[in-house]
C-alpha cells in the first residue's frame, strides 16, 4: 500500500519506506509533524537506536498508515 | 617560546662555580639541555642566567681503578657511557641501560650528569646506580661533598643541589665478586620512559647457595627512584625459589608508590612492580650463582 | 637583547653570523642560513625530524642552543650530496621509497647517515634501534629499513666512489 | 611474450624523490614571502562559554603586533563542506558568541616574529562566561543535557539510516545470534608537518594561500565563501604537503586565520599551528559506541545484522557525517548479509570536532564486526577463513540499493592468508595469529560540497621535444599521485615518466579535482588522465597515419616513445619528430587535450571497492599484557597495481598508523581537554615496533578504474585493528571489545578469565 509524505508529499510503496524517509529527512518540518502527531521524534529515534527490533521505525510506520494519505 | 636569557658558557670548573655563586637566585645550568630545552620552551623554566657547562672538558670522563671502582664526569655524554670499553668490561649493566635510554640523538647529546639533575623518577641512569651503590660528587665554590645517589634525589624533578652547588661527578664501587646487577623497564614503545623500571643487584654466598646481600630499586613508581628495603630483606640468607621470588615481587608492590596516569593506573603499575622485580631478582640471582665457583 | 656571535661550519663552509643566545640551532639553520632542508615536526624533541650532525654525530638541532654548537662543524640535509652526485644513502632511498610525503626524511637521512658511519655493518635490528628516534607517518618504516640495510650491505658502494 | 604494460606495474620512486631526499622540497612550512608577518591563535580554555567581551587593545599596543583580529572581524559565516546542506555548516572558525571545545580559536594575531606573535596573546583579555559542558554522547543525548547548538534537539547532529533485506525475519531463522558493545576510541591524524599557511592579499584584491593541503580546489571555495570573495579571485598553492591522512581538506584555522589578516593588513601572515594546536584543536577519528546483533545458521551462514551506533561527534559537524555514513555502509562489509541494518546517530559534545580520518569510519566498523565475527565462528566451532570465505563478496554482487561490485578478489584473498597461516606451523606459547577481511571504496560518490564541476579533470599539453606537460588538480600529500598520474599519462601516451612534467597544486594553474580523500585520486584522477592522453595520442596517431600512410587494416601504436604499427613494429617513428611535425601543421599550436570523470549512475557510495584480507601474528606477554607485533601479511586486491613501490609504502604506512589505533594511540580526555597533547604522551609506533610486512597481491581487473586499478591504501586502515584484537585472542583467549587494546585492558582480562598461564621471561 503506497502512502504520501504528509510534510513534503513524496510517494513512498510502504508505510516502512515512509517512515524512513521522516526519520532520514528529519528536518523541522518532519520532526513538527510527528511531534504533532502525540510522538517524540527524538525518543523515537533514541529508542529505535537503544532498543533492538526496528521499535522506532515500527512506531512511526503504525502512525503513518493512520495518518498519512493513501494513494492508489 | 623561551625566554631571554645572559648566556654564559664556561671553560672551567672554577669559572663555573664562581658564577653559580654570582647569580645564587637566577639561574640554571645547562647541559645537554635535552630535558631542560623543552621545559624552557613551554615557559615553565625561565632563568635569567643560563651556565652552559657543555664544553666543559674537564668533567668528561670515565676512569676506572680496580680499587676505587669507575668515576664518570657530568658532562659526558651517554653515548660515551654507551661506547665505553672500561664500562662495557666492569659495568656491563650501564651499556644495556645506554642502549634503551631514549634514541641515539639523545644520547648522543645529553649528558649522563644532566639526567641525573633533571630529576625524573622515569631516569633509567638513577635506578641503576642506586642499585650500584653509587654515589655522587657536588661542590660549591666553597666546598665539595659526597652523597649516595640514593639520597640525591628528593622529590619529582628535585634534587639535594643547593644553590650554587652542580653535580661534578658519578662514583661507582667496584662490584663486588659474585654479584650480578640486572635492570629493566617497561614500555610499549621500545626505549620510551618506562611506565616502571626495576633494578636489581644480588650477591650470593661463596657457594652460591644464598643470598648475601641484595638490592632492588624501583623506578617511576614512586617520587624518586626508591629501594624496596623490605623486599631486600626476603632474600638476605635464603636460596631464591619461585616461591620467594613472588613474594619478593609482592613486597615490592606493597612498598612501591605509584600513582595512576593516562598511561597506566596504579594497581598496574603495582602488578609490573612485581612481575619485573620478580624476573629482574631471578636473573640477578642465576647470573650471580654462575659467578660462584662450581660446586656439588 | 643583545645578540652574540656564533661561528659554525655547515656542510664545510666556515660562517659567523649574530644572534640572540636563545636561539636554537634549527632556528639558525632554517630562519638565519635558509637551510630549510631541516625541518621540525614538534615542540618536545620527540620526532627528531630536525635531526643534523654536530661533528659527525646525529643530534636533534631542536634540542640544541646554537650557540652551544660555537666552533662545531654541523652538518644538514643539504651538505649530503656532492653537487649532482647523490649519497648513496639518497640513492637508496629513492629506489626503495622510503619517503612518502618526505617531512621526516631529511632527518631520517642524516640519522641514518650517522649511524652507519658508527656501525657500517650492523644486522636489521640494529637498524631498527638506530632509527628508533625519527618519527615517519606515512611509511610504516620497513621500506627505510630495508634503504639503510641495503647501503649497509655494500649495495650502493659505486655512489660512494663517485 | 609482450609486456602487458611499458609504465605500469613497474616500481617507479616518487617523481619529487629527489626534492624530498635533497631537501629541496619547499613546505609551505618553509616558505618566507618577503615583509612577511607571522601569526598565532588564541584559543578558548574552555570546553563550552559564552564570549562576553574581548578587549585587544592591550596586544594592539605591544610593539612589534600589527594587528589583532576576533570574529567580529568577519562575515560570521557558518562554514562546512556541506554546501548542499547548509543546516550542517555550523562552525565560524573564529567564533563570534560563544565557544563549544577546548582550543576553539576566539582571535589571531599578526607580528613582526613568532615570539611577539605569542606575546601578545597573552595580552589579549577574553571575558567568557562558563557553560556547563557535555562530553559524551550518551549524557549528550539526555533530557536536559546542556546543548551546544540551538537547533539540534538533544544535540542530535546527524542521522543515518541503512536497511535492506527483512532483517527480523532473518533473526528468526537464526541458529545464533550474538550480541556484542563496542567501544573505539579517537585518533590524531599527526601529519608530520602541521597545518599552516601564508596567506597574501593585495590590494587589486586578490588573494594567494600557499597552504599544507589534501584539496586546494576545496579550500579555494570554502575560502571565498566565508572571505566574500569570488572564487577565482583566491589562488590556493599546495606544491608539498607534509601529510594529510583526512586532516587537510576542510578549511583550518591557519588558512582561515592568516587570510583574515592578511586582507585586513594587505602583508603576508604565516600561520604555523604548533604540534600542541595540532592535537588540541585540529580534527580526529571519530570515536564510536557501537552496538552489533547479528544471527547465523549454524553452518557459519550470515542471515542477519543489526547495527547501531552513536558517535561522539565534539563540537562541529566537520566530516563526521559522511564517517557516520560510511561506517553503516562498511559494517556490512566485505559479506554478502541477506537483511541488514544500520541506524547511525552523530552527537555534538564539548570536545575537539571529530571527522575524516584514514579509513573514514571503516576502521571502526571493521574492529567490531571481524571481532564478532571470529567469536561467532569460535562458538560455532567454525574455522575462521571458512566462515569468511563462505560469506564472502564477490564480482557480481549488488548492495542492495547501494553498491555494485564489479571487481572482488576476496576469496582469493582469504586462500592466500589461509595459505601463509599454515607456513606457519605450531606458534610458541602466548603468540597467536588473528586475521581480519576488508573492503573500502574508490572514491566517494557524494557531491555535498555541490560543485558544478567534473570530479577530475586533466589537461595535456605535448611540445615539439616530446615532453608532455601534465595538468592535474589532485593533491599528492605523500601518498605518491604524482607518481602515478605521471606513470598513468606515460602508459596511456606511449611515453616514458621522465617524459612527463607534472603541474599540481595551484589552483590557478591546475583543473579541478576535489583533492586527495576517500581513496579518489588512482581511479577518478588517473581515469581523467588516461582520458586526456588517450585524446593527445588519437591526435599524434591521426597525423603519423596520415604521413605512413598504412593499409587501413592496421592498427598504429606508441610504446616508449616509438609511434609504430602494431603487426611491424619496426616500422615507425620517433614520438617527438612526429609532434614536431603535428605542430607545424597546425599552424604552431601544441597537442593540447583534456580528460574529466565524474562517475554517474554507480550507487551510492563508490564506482569501484578494494577488498582484502591481513592476518597478524603477535605474542602476548601473560603477566605484563604486553602485545608485541611479530608478523604481518597482507593479501590485497587493489586491481591492476599500477605502481608497486607506491602500493607497498601505502600498505606499511597503514600498518603503522592502524596498529597504533589496535594497541598504542589514544586521545584520553578529562572534561573536554586533551590529556596528552604531545609526541611525548601520545604514542606512535617506531621503527622498533613494526613487525615484518608481506604483501600478497592479488589482481582483478577493475572496469571502473584506469587499466583496472582501484583504491590502494586508506582501506588497509581498516583490517589491522581487529586482526590485532583477534591475534590477541588466539594468543591468550582473551578478547577486548575497547580500543585500544592497550596491556592494561589484556592482562586485566587475563586475570578475569581465569588464573594465568605462567611464562617467565624470555
């Protein structure tokens, strides 16, 4: 399922890819986005980074597909 | 940056030590200047008169005599020492020592006097005479004294020279038959300071039974190169076995003072104050009983 | 202050010039006489790249006041080839690359060069020993190793009769 | 049989051999520019401070000073190579408000000597107020840890994010998994000559740096950008630099320093940091706390790597985003992992910047991952070269998404050291053998420092003697370009290296080259060369085809200046008669030609990557700890050598300086500051310390790379640091995941592990 950047509206082909693109961009934009959303970009980093198992990536992913739109 | 100074070079003992006695509160004397030259250049020494006893011909010297044992002058160079075929005879520890005593430019430079006067308990020169008996040789204008080598040194980089007085002479005993004098240090980096250094000088019985009499010394373990006594006084009389041996070394780790660095921390230093002490006494103890006439 | 006069002999040449005591003989080879072939690599004698002979013997001129080198003859990087004829010590440095980015090798020469005039045969530890002073980033060593050891085995024994 | 190559593969010695062994080679470290004034920095005592005040009026009047300047004296441009980024350019050199490290320059000076220079600075009156500092990343990224700059959210600089595969899934197939922490330390770089340079501006408003430099084209642009100048209004000069080793292509506080003097007192000012300046307040390896978790089947298969890293970044972004980059991407290196990834996070702390380095990352990564992979085959029961050959990358393989491999002589690699392990034999007590796999890039791919122009260029100039000027922007700081952009030229041209007069080091005179990092100059400066002289020779071989007129069928060529027919090679003329005469018949105008490369489309990283395998054999004394290195064997796939002289001195340079990383060099801090800023302290292995070095090459053919060569020496940083660790392990059963592996740390573990073996004195 593709989804689109809520910030810059690039088309990702998965929620993971999306998700990786935030993180990757992580400009103010995206962090404002995320922080909106009731999450801590930085703690999700930080967690992504302390804790094994893709957590942080997960957590965002989760938020993206409720969040961000899906095309197609 | 070094700071301006009066030079002055001198071309005798006396003119050196008539100047001492002028300038008392304001100078330092320079040798080789290999230790000094960096201190001055980091501001941390900034004399306003600067002796250079360098070109002073008249302290460079070895001489041995059978009885009297072997005098070095302060200026000579360590690669003199190093080169020297009455010490490469008498003193076979002093070559080894030169060999491993920072490169050959160093060497060849500073002064075996210079080093002793800097007063660096990291000094490999100090460890080994201390563990020689020997001794040293000041004088004022006004008088000359001798000292141990062993009460030379007083504190880091401080010495028993008072003002006025300079280092004119090493005085080392003959070594006494059936002794052996061993020396090492450890280091990384071949020839660099040691992070510890031991020396060792052990004479044993007539058959090579017992030791007789014994000293250890310990280098950049401590403020100055220190004896461990109590360590010393394990052997004196028994047969060295590894049993004695480790506690030995294990007496020399409790009586060495060392203090933690980047390079190393205490309880390090502690562990190589007993496992070189160990290895320096074991060889000293079976090169000594070689020197024993055959037995059994 | 005031400055004195020091007469030294470089690379054969018999020169007085004046200068404040204070300064140290690489200063006077590199800033006074233009002999920029020494260089100098630290502040605490401990890279030896600045090393030149004083009477034949390898010496670090950081570690030296110049006038404690009056009446001395010193030698610098400059005064080791005859005009276009290189030592041989040269020769073989060059074909074994023993340099790199070439900071360190004037003092690495002259090191050596003193050393094998103290000891023309010496095995490769003795080498190792002999230049243990001079600091080299960018070779690892072995290639000037195997420079000194092959001048030490006679290999450039023509450049020397030249 | 003809020789395959006339130049190549030959030894040739540097071409500036002789300058170097004479003493003539002139350091911008040497040079005197006449009424030329001589400059000093001073430098924040403090690891993190506002700067209140500084009042220079004191150090303006002492005679002899002819003038002082501080940051408000320039544009107060944050300056980075990031020029695509501008968010990661975020150090003014001279700072303005406030200071994040310990030698962090706050004014320079200009005086008639050095001594008034360092005189006045200390009459220079900086008013600061202390901040609380932060010094290791993991404090740094703590909820209300102090933060060093305003826009970086619990002083997170930089992210990196790698992944490809499903690496959970992978985890779950696992027979193994293992976990494992990493600690590696810093590094200086301890170019023999520091940085420094003299600046000179006049008044027609130019600007000339003669500098020690990896890169004199980045330098001239980073200049004018904070200066305000246009670019080709400075001329940056870079003849010999005294070693580099990834500390000399930023813009330094030498050329920044002497150039802001300069313009404001139109006199040449010559900076020279001293070795103190050099450790305190220059750039570094990048220490690493890295975390690894990686699962395998039980045949030694590798299914899965998770990779995490934070580094401590100090005070600026400098290089270290690229080393945090770089060190996800080698981590994966030189195996095929089905699912890996890596997530990278750089953290500002109030300690000298962290950067480009030798190895650029890969070192660190290297140490952990071949560390872990040698306790993975030990619990498996797997012999070492086995698990790796059976991982191995190979010709062919794709990074998923990130790197193509063309060329890979790994396995070969692995049979070769397999092969000298077993000359071996049984090793006396306490010595051991450890080995350690590698691969690094040809080059970087990234353009963040946003230049228009090709990577490399070169231009050729032929004269009616034959000579063959040679134009390159590529900086040889040591590392022996000169040598083989000339033996490159030669080749391709038919000529010989004494033929070739190299031009380097002047931006005004030079094309562009981004400079010597990343392993760049062999592949993508020699591709621009081979380029420029395959032009010059289809030029000369037009018009000696013309005058020889042979049958169509064949083929003319140039080897040693012989322009000939390749089936009749006697048949043919002299390469400079023949130049003479092209000339004449252009109506006087030389043979000019000119060759670029810039790589497109070739992954993210690199176009081409080196692979290799060292085993290192040491001997571990029990009870001192002390590690001695006996042997060393490298097997080296660098492609087609081109010169074997140069490939060797780069292979032992980087045994000496990685060896140095494994066990002796080390930069301990105490709240900021350097503990050992000196060559007294900081220890650096001598020749009495190097062990023997064998060097096993083992030749592919590189499509990407100018007769098949590739990169040949930064990526020999990479192995020796683990082969050392693992070494020690086979030697004593110990293994230290903290760098360096200094003898404190191996005979503490020895004592962990259980009472030690006895061994006296030999």
């Amino acid at each position: 399922m593709a989804y689109k950047c809520p910030v810059c509206e690039k088309i990702w082909p998965d929620s993971m890819n999306l998700a990786r693109h935030v993180f990757g961009t992580g400009d103010q934009g995206h962090k404002d986005w995320v922080n909106s959303k009731g999450l801590n970009f930085i703690e999700l980093l930080l967690i992504q980074t302390m804790e094994p198992g893709n957590k942080g990536y997960k957590t965002l992913a989760d938020l993206l597909e409720r969040e961000a739109e899906q095309v197609e | 940056m070094i700071r301006d100074f009066n030079y002055h070079k001198v071309q005798t003992v006396e003119e050196a030590l008539n100047l001492l006695d002028r300038y008392k509160d304001d100078y330092k004397i320079i040798c080789g200047g290999q230790s000094l030259l960096i201190l001055m250049r980091q501001g941390l020494v900034a004399p306003e008169n600067l002796i250079d006893i360098k070109g002073l011909e008249e302290l460079n010297y070895i001489e041995f005599d059978p009885k009297a044992g072997l005098k070095i002058g302060a200026t000579t160079t360590h690669t003199a020492v190093e080169k020297s075929a009455l010490v490469e005879e008498h003193y076979p520890i002093l070559v080894s020592m030169e060999e491993n005593l920072a490169s050959v430019q160093t060497r060849n430079w500073g002064t075996i006097g210079g080093n002793l006067c800097h007063g660096d308990p990291t000094g490999d020169p100090g460890a080994v005479f201390i563990a020689l008996n020997g001794s040293v040789k000041l004088a004022t204008k006004e008088r000359d004294r001798t000292l141990p080598v062993e009460e030379f040194f007083v504190d880091f980089f401080e010495t028993e020279l008072e003002e006025g007085e300079m280092l004119l002479e090493i005085q080392l005993p003959v070594i006494p038959p059936r002794t052996a004098v061993t020396y090492t240090k450890f280091n990384i980096i071949e020839n660099d300071q040691g992070l510890v250094s031991v020396a060792a000088s052990l004479t044993v019985d007539v058959n090579g039974h017992t030791c007789q009499e014994a000293r250890i010394v310990i280098g950049s373990a401590a403020p100055v190169p220190m004896r461990a006594k109590e360590a010393e006084k394990l052997l004196i009389g028994q047969n060295v076995d590894d049993k004695l041996l480790q506690a030995v070394g294990e007496k020399a780790a409790e009586e060495a003072d060392p203090v933690a660095d980047i390079h190393a921390s205490e309880e390090y230093r502690r562990d190589l104050v007993k496992t070189l002490t160990r290895r320096m006494v074991k060889k000293a103890w079976e090169q000594a009983r070689a020197q024993a006439p055959k037995k059994e | 202050m005031d400055k004195i006069k020091l007469r030294l002999t470089v690379n054969k040449e018999y020169l007085e010039c004046y200068i404040t005591p204070k300064k140290l003989l690489v200063e006077v080879l590199r800033d006074e006489l233009g002999l920029t072939g020494t260089k100098r690599g630290c502040n605490t004698g401990s890279c030896h790249a600045c090393t030149v002979l004083i009477n034949g013997l390898s010496v670090k001129s950081c570690s030296v006041l110049a006038m404690q080198a009056d009446g001395c003859e010193v030698t610098t990087v400059e005064g080791l080839a005859d005009a276009a004829a290189l030592s041989p010590l040269q020769k073989s440095f060059l074909d074994h690359g023993a340099y790199q980015c070439g900071f360190c090798t004037s003092g690495m020469l002259m090191a050596a060069t003193s050393f094998l005039a103290e000891n023309p045969r010496p095995n490769e530890q003795e080498i190792r020993e002999g230049l243990h002073g001079n600091i080299c980033r960018c070779t690892g060593y072995n290639s000037i190793i195997r420079a000194v050891k092959a001048v030490a085995e006679g290999k450039y024994k023509e450049a020397a009769d030249e | 049989m003809s020789k395959k190559f006339h130049v190549i593969n030959t030894p040739v010695h540097n071409v500036d051999g002789i300058a170097k062994v004479t003493g003539r080679a002139e350091y911008t470290f040497d040079l005197v520019l006449p009424h030329m004034l001589y400059g000093k920095i001073l430098r924040s005592p403090y690891p993190h401070a506002k700067i209140l005040n500084i009042d220079t009026s004191r150090a303006e009047n002492l005679p002899g000073v002819r003038g002082v300047v501080t940051g408000k004296d320039t544009l107060g441009v944050k300056q980075g190579i990031w020029r695509r980024y501008k968010e990661l350019c975020d150090e003014e050199i001279l700072a303005r408000e406030k200071v994040r490290y310990i030698g962090e320059p706050v004014a320079a000076v200009a005086a008639v000597d050095e001594d008034t220079a360092e005189e006045a600075l200390d009459l220079i009156e900086v008013e600061y107020e202390p901040l609380p500092g932060v010094f290791v990343p993991l404090d740094a990224i703590k909820e209300g840890a102090p933060l060093l700059h305003e826009n970086a959210e619990r002083n997170i600089n930089v992210t990196r994010h790698i992944e490809w595969g499903d690496v959970d899934e992978g985890f779950k197939q696992a027979d193994l998994v293992r976990e494992d922490w990493f600690r590696c330390s810093s590094q200086a770089h301890v170019c023999m000559e520091t940085h420094c340079a003299v600046a000179s501006y006049t008044p027609d408003g130019k600007l000339t740096v003669y500098t020690s430099t990896q890169s004199h084209y980045y330098i001239k642009v980073l200049l004018a950008d904070v200066l305000g100048l246009r670019e080709n209004d400075i001329r940056v000069i870079s003849r010999y630099t005294g070693g580099g080793f990834g500390s000399k292509f930023e813009l330094d506080s030498a050329q920044f320093c002497s150039s802001i003097l300069s313009m404001k007192l139109c006199q040449p000012v010559k900076i020279v940091l001293t070795r103190e300046e050099e450790f305190m307040a220059t750039k570094r390896r990048t220490p690493m706390f890295y975390y690894l978790r990686t699962g395998v089947q039980k045949d030694g298969q590798f299914l899965a790597k998770e990779a995490r890293v934070f580094t401590e970044g100090g005070a600026y972004t400098a290089m270290g985003a690229t080393a945090l980059y770089l060190t996800g991407f080698f981590q994966a290196f030189p195996y095929d992992w089905p699912n890996y990834r890596y997530d990278g996070y750089r953290v500002y702390t109030n300690t000298p910047p962290t950067s480009a380095m030798r190895g650029f990352g890969a070192p660190q990564a290297t140490f952990c991952a071949e560390t872990q992979i040698d306790l993975i085959a030990e619990e498996l029961g797997i012999d070492r070269i086995d698990i790796r050959r059976k991982n191995a990358m190979y010709a062919g393989y794709e990074v998923p998404g990130q790197a193509w491999i063309q060329s890979c002589g790994l396995s070969e690699c692995l049979d070769k050291v397999d092969e000298w392990i077993k000359t071996k034999g049984d090793l006396p007590a306490n010595s051991g053998i450890g080995i350690a796999a590698y691969g690094f890039m040809s080059g970087g791919i990234f353009n963040w420092f946003d230049t228009p122009y090709a990577f490399s260029s070169a231009v050729i100039q032929v004269n009616v003697d034959g000579k063959v000027d040679l134009f390159v922007g590529s900086q040889d700081m040591g590392q022996g370009s000169n040598t083989t952009m000339a033996m490159i030229c030669a080749e391709e041209l038919g000529v010989n290296v004494g033929d070739i007069r190299l031009h380097m080091g002047d931006t005004d005179k030079c094309p562009v080259d981004l400079g010597a990092w990343g392993s760049r100059e062999t592949l993508m400066q020699g591709n621009a060369v081979k380029m420029a002289a395959a032009e010059a020779k289809k030029q000369i071989l037009e018009f000696a085809a013309a005058k020889m007129t042979p049958n169509i069928v064949y083929d003319l060529d140039i080897k040693d200046g012989w322009i000939h027919l390749i089936a009749r090679p006697e048949r043919g003329l002299a390469f400079n008669e023949v130049v003479k005469e092209v000339i004449r018949g252009r109506d006087g105008q030389p043979i000019v030609a000119r060759g670029h490369y810039t790589p497109h489309r070739k992954g993210m990283i690199s176009p081409a990557y080196s692979f290799g395998v060292q085993a290192i054999e040491v001997k571990v004394d029990p009870e001192t700890g002390k590690i001695t290195l006996k042997d060393c064997v490298t097997a080296h796939d660098c492609g087609q050598v081109i010169n074997p002289l140069g490939v060797q001195g780069q292979l032992e340079g980087a045994i000496a300086m990685a060896a140095g990383y494994g066990f002796t060099e080390d930069l301990p801090m105490d709240e900021g500051k350097i503990l050992n800023p000196n060559l007294v302290d900081y220890k650096l292995l001598r020749t009495t310390e190097m062990p023997e070095t064998t060097v096993v090459e083992v030749e592919t053919y590189e499509p990407e790379g100018p007769f098949g060569a590739k990169e040949a020496g930064e990526g020999l940083t990479n192995p020796t640091a683990g082969a050392l660790g693992n070494a020690v392990h086979d030697a004593v059963g110990v293994s230290i995941n903290e760098l360096p592996i200094t003898s404190e740390k191996v005979l503490e573990a020895i004592r962990d592990k259980d009472k030690p073996k006895t061994d006296e004195e030999d």
